[in-house]
C-alpha cells in the first residue's frame, strides 16, 4: 500500500515538472516569437516555431505568427497550413479568413480558395470579391506552323509515293462554365487545316488542303479535401488524303489531389485515331517549392499501347517548368521526347492526333497577366517523322516545325 502511494506521489510530481516545463517553454516561444515578429525577423521566427514544433509545443499565437512569417517570406502554401490552424480555434476572425483565402490563391489553390470564400460572411466575400459567374472563362488562340518538309528531303532516294504535310493554320476557342461550387464544365473547339501534297519522284500528284475539327469537353468535381476527379472526351472530323472525312472518338477520366507542395495526377484515356483503339495512361505531378506561383513545374510520363497498331508500345517524357520574370510577365518553357502519335493530354484539350508522329517538341511562351486578361505569344518547336513509300521498302524521314502562337482569355 505505502509502495502504491509512492509511485502515485512520485508520477504526480513528474506530471507536475513536465507541465511546468512545458509551459516556461510556451512563455518563452511566445514571448521569442513575438519579438521576432514586431522585429519583422520572419526567418528566424519560422527556426523558433519549427523548434518549438519539433518539441511537442503549439498553440495559437505560434501557429498565426508563423503564418504570417511565411506569407511575408512569399511561401504561401505553408502560410496556408498554419492560417489553417489558427482559424480552427477562432473560426470568426475575419482577418485569418481572408489572410487564408489570399494564401490559398496565391499557392496555386483555386478551388479550395472559392470553396472557403464561398462560407464567409456576406461583408467578407465583399472584401475578397468573391462572386461565381456562369461563364467562369473565355479563351481565343490561334496560330500557323511551318515547317521544312520539303520534297528535297528525300531526293534520289527512288521512292513511288510520297505524302507530306506542310505548313499549318489553326485557331482555338474555350469557354470554361461553373456549375457549382464545386464543379466545372469545360468546353472548347479546334480548327486545323494542313496544306498536303502527293508526289512521285519530281511529279506532284495532287495538292490539297485538308481541314480537321475538333470539339472536347471536360467535367471536372473538387472537394475541400483538394482532390479533384472528372471525366473528359473529344470528338473529331479528319478530312484524310486517301479516304474522305472519318470521325472519331476519346474518353479520359483524370484523379489528382493537391498537397502543400505537390499535386500528383492520373489520367487513363481511350481513342480510336485512324480505326483502331489506342489505351494510354499517364502520370504527372506538379510542384511548387517556393510555396508560390513565381517558379512551378510539371514532370510527366506516359505509355500508349496499341494492341492493333503499326506501333504496339509508345512511350514519351515531357518536362514543363514555368517562372515569374518581373511584374505580371510570366515564361512557360517545356520539352517533350518520344512518339507522341495519338498522345492525348491536358484534359483532352491537346491530343497529338498528327497525319505523321511527333517525336519531340521545345517550346517557350510569354504570358502577361492584367486584372482580368491574358495574353501570350510562344514559340514551339516539332520534330515530326514522314515516310517515302516505294514497291519494296519505305524509307523514313526527319523534319522540323516551326510553330508561332498567340492567345487571350478574360476572366469573369
């Protein structure tokens, strides 16, 4: 009995000095803390609350100061984090929400940003200006590629027949509608139309333009859980050198979820280009290490099979990196390798459905960002694959593509 009374007494005083500790350990990091912010020392603020963390102490104040700390230090996504926190204990305070709110929308996170704002007071979505139009997007595009598929290329070569596409104009229109709080429609049309040529040694067979439509539409679902997941499909009018126009289909559906710093994704798609079914499946992830939209990049993989195809297994790499120049002036850079034939990405919106396959693309585009507008004017580079046809072989060929492209989108 006297042994029971012991070990009660002397865990009560453990349980007493380690409370005790604790809170000289929450005075002095408040008290470090909250010198560092006044100092505007945000850097050494984020090591204290790090430290602090890291020996089992959080509380209110830590959480809104390092908050702040992040904000100030331009990493938004963990600012978000920590707003986060701080507002799951004053769920009122209509400073933390739109301090949140802004955090939000400056790390990437739209949607979580419309989904928060949206359960504001009316005097808080006010100040964010906050409202949900119809008609969430418009966008205008157009272009021309020229490229150096000239009959030269294969000259001598004794070919029978020989197809090649030339240059290329094209134009795009999008319009992107809100259904809801959570969910989007997508919808957008394409017009190609690609100068061809048939020959046979220095006789031009015939000449033509052939002229492709295209309209794809996308309907994506997001939860406040940052996953967002939807279906997607396109249909397609090819007018062909050798078989008048044929229509055909794709369908994707796509999985991603948005972590601080990460936004991995998934993409399974089906398509039936030139006939016969293509299975593609293809992974992304997106990534943002400063915690904001100043420096981003996207790493992607894909496989198509063709269980029926000319080519059964098609494999490419793309790596895409986008930059902050000065003021509103943003560079999209990226590079693509591998046979990019029949290759559908961006929510069905680029598919590479080409008369010959793509092996590789480079491209830059500069993007201006005003209030509502955006406009951008890039540059792209292909390299494509064609094919000299004779009575007993083919003989297969390089050329490059040139491609100049502009685009404006009004945000509502």
């Amino acid at each position: 009995m006297h042994r029971l009374a012991i070990t009660l007494l002397l865990c009560g005083m453990a349980t007493a000095i380690l409370a005790a500790q604790d809170s000289l350990l929450i005075r002095q990091t408040d008290s470090i803390t909250y010198r560092q912010y006044l100092d505007g020392d945000y850097r050494s603020l984020i090591e204290t609350s790090r430290d602090a963390r890291d020996r089992g102490v959080s509380f209110y104040y830590l959480d809104y100061r390092t908050a702040i700390a992040y904000d100030a230090l331009k990493n938004h996504a963990a600012a978000a984090t920590f707003y986060e926190r701080a507002l799951a204990v004053t769920p009122d305070d209509a400073l933390l929400q739109e301090s949140l709110y802004y955090a939000l929308l400056l790390s990437g996170q739209q949607d979580r940003a419309q989904l928060l704002v949206a359960s504001f007071a009316p005097h808080i979505q006010a100040v964010t200006g906050y409202h949900t139009p119809t008609i969430d997007q418009i966008t205008l595009s157009g272009g021309y590629l020229m490229n150096e598929n000239d009959r030269s290329i294969t000259a001598g070569n004794g070919y029978d027949s020989l197809n090649q596409y030339g240059d290329m104009a094209f134009t795009t229109l999008g319009i992107d509608f809100n259904l809801s709080l959570n969910s989007r429609l997508k919808l957008g049309y394409q017009f190609y139309n690609t100068h061809f040529q048939r020959s046979t040694g220095e006789l031009l067979l015939r000449e033509d333009q052939l002229a492709q439509h295209q309209l794809t539409a996308a309907l994506e679902f997001f939860t406040p859980g940052s996953i967002t997941w939807g279906f997607a499909g396109g249909y397609y009018n090819i007018e062909r050198n050798d078989a008048g126009e044929v229509n055909n289909y794709s369908l994707t559906a796509f999985l991603n979820k948005r972590f601080r710093y990460t936004l991995p994704e998934i993409a399974l798609s089906w398509s039936d280009f030139g006939g016969i079914s293509q299975y593609q499946a293809r992974g992304s992830l997106t990534y943002y290490p400063l915690g904001n939209l100043n420096f981003y990049g996207i790493t992607s993989a894909a496989l198509i099979h063709t269980p029926d195809g000319w080519t059964t297994q098609q494999q490419l790499f793309s790596q895409h990196l986008g930059f902050r120049l000065f003021g509103q002036l943003w560079a999209d850079t990226g590079v693509s390798i591998g046979n990019h034939l029949n290759y559908i990405t961006n929510r069905s919106f680029t598919v590479y459905d080409t008369y010959d396959p793509v092996m590789a693309t480079a491209s830059v585009t500069l993007s201006w960002y005003a209030r509502h507008m955006t406009w951008s004017a890039g540059y792209g580079w292909q390299q494509k694959e064609g094919y000299a046809w004779s009575a007993t072989d083919y003989n297969a060929y390089r050329y490059n593509n040139h491609l100049i492209n502009i685009a404006w989108s009004w945000n509502f």
